[in-house]
C-alpha cells in the first residue's frame, strides 16, 4: 500500500469523482444521464471511505488522548468548511435554499435539522454527515469490533436501499417508517449519516487490516466484477420500476470497498496533485452557485435545457473550477490570505 503523502493516484481519482458528481448534477447527457447512474454513484461512497481511511489510519498511531484531539480537529476542520461555502452561497442561491429560514413558520429546530441532517447549500449533506458518521463510529469503536459495527452501519444502509432503489418493491412495508423517521429529520435517507455510515465504517476497517491490502491484480478483478454487479442492480431495479430514486445501490458496498483498495495500491507521479486536491472541493462545494449563475444567464439568452447546452454548462463550470482553484492557491500563500486554505 502506498503511504498518504506520496498517494497521488488518490488526489486524482479524487478530482475524476469531483467532476462526476458535476456531470450528474448538470446532467451531462440530459435525459439519457441515467445510462452512466452506476459509475456516477461511485463518487460520494469513495469520498465517505478514503476520508475515513486516512483519519483511521492517523488515529492507529496515537494514543487515546491524542485520538480525541485529532478527531476533535477534524471535525473542526470540516465544520469550518462547511460554515465557509454556507457563507459563499448563501447569497447565490438565497432563494432555492434559505427562503425558508425567513417565511415566520421556521423555528430553532427546524433550523437546525436542516443543518446536521439535510442539506443547506448544493452537496453539504455529506460534509455533515461525514461529522455526524465519524464521531458516532469512533465512540461505537471503543466497545465494539469493527466487524459488529460494519454490521450495524451495513443495516442502516439497507433500509435507505429499501427507502431508494428497491422503494416500490416494499411499498406499505416497515420501510415506510424508517421513511417518515427520516423525515421528521428533514432529510432523505440515502443522502443522509445513514447511508454514510457505511462507507465510514469501511475506510475504518481498511486503515486497520492492512494485511487484506496485498493483491492488486486479484482486487481489480473483483471491483470490475462487482462494479458489473452494481451496473445489472441499477437497470434491474428501474426496469422493474422499484426506483423512488437511485442513490443507494447494495452492490456500492462491495464495489466501493475494492475499488479504495485498488488505488491505495496504486501510485502514479503526478506534479499537480494539491491542485487536484484542492480542484475536487471547489468543484463539490461549488457546483450549487456555479449553476444557479449559469442557469440564471441561459434563461437571459433564451437558452432552454438541451444536451448541448448541458454539456457547454458542464464545461464551463468545470474551466471556471480550474480558474478559481488556481487563484485561490495563488493568493492563499500570503500572509493575509491564509484563511482560503480552509475552503479545500
């Protein structure tokens, strides 16, 4: 397995997944994006796992106090990320998002589900949700082996499956509590902790069994397999039309989990990877102002949605990404403009 610092295969797939969730949000191919849904659902599940796979991996090495402290920082970390694009956004996309923390029927709580359980700017569910996984799989790590938690997080995973992707096979079925909880949360069960837990659990216990990370060849093997598994899933279940939506596949779990092995052994020499790095959190976080500023101008110009004007919104959002990752590590080595580092 290659070490963090000198993974470089990591920054770039990272950027790859960045620009998929970009492609599936515009969407690309219009109508026809549904044709690449499974290799699209792959991005969000690979962050959850490496995330939790360098931060599992640093916390071996400490002691019990010391872990709290590196948890404690990267939850701040990633909060501050979080409140620094809520803040970017906010007047961007005021109208879509926040309208209604001002209609006089919000209050506190309402509010403040909003914040931990759903999402307040374009993508935000997962930096959130990525805190909430973190700290509640750190203190189930302290009475439970990996494996009992894996369990327990592949469960959660399963009824927001049930609530998505197999939705209308089970229709009147317990799901459909474990739906009305979730709303009550103002979330949507797969873009929630709740299909988050998962994947955080897995990049636990591959910083943890570095013994199953030894055979990249007989690993490619099984993630092409299971990645085919995952492709015949999704077109099964809209074809048998059980889809209420298509975020939470089962075969993400297997595929995800040697997809992550594969590129932990793999390194690449790439002279560019903190830009990639940096790069993949611009375009996640903001993709949301990108489109709303776009949409607003091709309704200026008369310009109505088509697979041309999808693929030359894709693209320009993607060069002013690329523009504004290159300006922002420009200015960030100064002395005074330091705080930008902690928008990537």
């Amino acid at each position: 397995m290659v070490a963090n610092k000198e993974n470089k295969a990591i920054d770039l797939v990272k950027a790859i997944m960045a620009l998929l969730i970009l492609a599936l949000h515009t969407p690309l191919l219009a109508e026809n994006n549904y044709i690449l849904m499974p290799l699209y659902r792959l991005a969000v599940p690979f962050f959850f796992t490496v995330s939790s796979y360098f931060l599992f991996k640093k916390l071996n090495k400490c002691c019990a106090k010391e872990q709290i402290k590196v948890v404690l920082n990267y939850v701040k970390r990633n909060l501050i990320l979080y409140f620094s694009w809520f803040i970017i956004s906010f007047l961007f996309v005021f109208k879509e998002r926040y309208t209604y923390m001002f209609d006089g029927k919000s209050n506190f709580i309402l509010i403040l589900k909003k914040l931990l359980f759903s999402s307040t700017w374009m993508g935000s569910w997962y930096i959130m949700a990525t805190v909430l996984c973190t700290i509640i799989i750190f203190l189930l790590s302290k009475v439970l082996k990996n494996n009992l938690i894996f369990i327990i997080s592949f469960i959660s995973f399963l009824f927001c499956c049930f609530t998505c992707s197999y939705a209308k096979a089970f229709d009147g079925a317990g799901y459909d509590l474990f739906q009305k909880f979730c709303e009550t949360l103002e979330c949507t069960p797969s873009l929630s902790l709740f299909s988050g837990f998962v994947f955080i659990s897995l990049g636990k216990i591959l910083a943890e069994d570095n013994k199953k990370i030894c055979n990249k060849s007989r690993d490619t093997v099984l993630f092409i397999v299971f990645f085919l598994f995952l492709t015949a899933e999704f077109f099964i279940t809209r074809k048998m039309g059980w889809q209420r939506a298509d975020d939470s596949l089962i075969m993400l779990v297997p595929t995800i989990y040697f997809f992550v092995k594969v590129i932990l052994q793999t390194n690449i020499n790439i002279g560019f990877s903190k830009f990639l790095r940096a790069f993949s959190v611009v375009v996640y976080c903001s993709q949301g102002i990108f489109f709303a500023i776009f949409n607003y101008a091709f309704e200026l110009v008369g310009w109505n949605k088509t697979l041309k004007v999808d693929i030359c919104e894709f693209l320009l959002i993607t060069v002013f990404c690329i523009i504004l990752t290159s300006i922002i590590i420009s200015l960030e080595k100064s002395k005074k403009m330091k705080f930008l580092r902690y928008i990537h």
